[in-house]
C-alpha cells in the first residue's frame, strides 16, 4: 500500500491465467451464458459486472489503475476501520 507500483510481467501473468481459464468456446456453454446473464441482470446492467473475457481485460490500463489506486489510497490515515478490526 505503501510503494505502488507498476508491474508489467504480473500483469501479463493475471492476462494468461484469465485466458487460460476462459476458452473461446465459453460463449457457448449454455451455464456460462445463463450464469452471465443473471449476473448482469441481477446489478442492472452496472459496468462493473460484466463477465471478464478477453474483450473486456483489453480495456484496462494498466497506468490509468495505477493512477487511480494512488489517488484513492495515497493517505490510510483517513481511513475508517471497525473496532472488530483492531
């Protein structure tokens, strides 16, 4: 949390693992598209809950996440932690 960091072979890796686990042929299991579709369903169309196929892990940047990560979690000292936590 401390030294983000960006790290391009880790992310090759979760890219091959991700594609490794989704054949092309995934589109056209009837469980993998009916479990899809509720799932998209069931978070009214929300963005992030497309199923994650190579089409969509093309979209990420990895730059644009490093970004975002620094902005939302440069200072942990805002941060609110339940007393369970401690």
């Amino acid at each position: 949390m401390t030294a983000p960091r960006l790290d391009p072979d880790a992310f090759a890796a979760m890219n091959g693992r991700r594609s490794s686990r989704s054949s092309p042929t995934r589109a056209a299991i009837r469980k993998s598209v009916y479990g899809d579709t509720i799932a998209v369903t069931m978070s009214q169309h929300h963005f992030r809950s497309r199923p994650l196929t190579a089409a969509t892990f093309a979209e990420v940047d990895p730059n644009k996440a490093l970004q975002f990560y620094k902005d939302r979690l440069a200072n942990a000292g805002t941060f609110t932690l339940p007393s369970s936590a401690m």
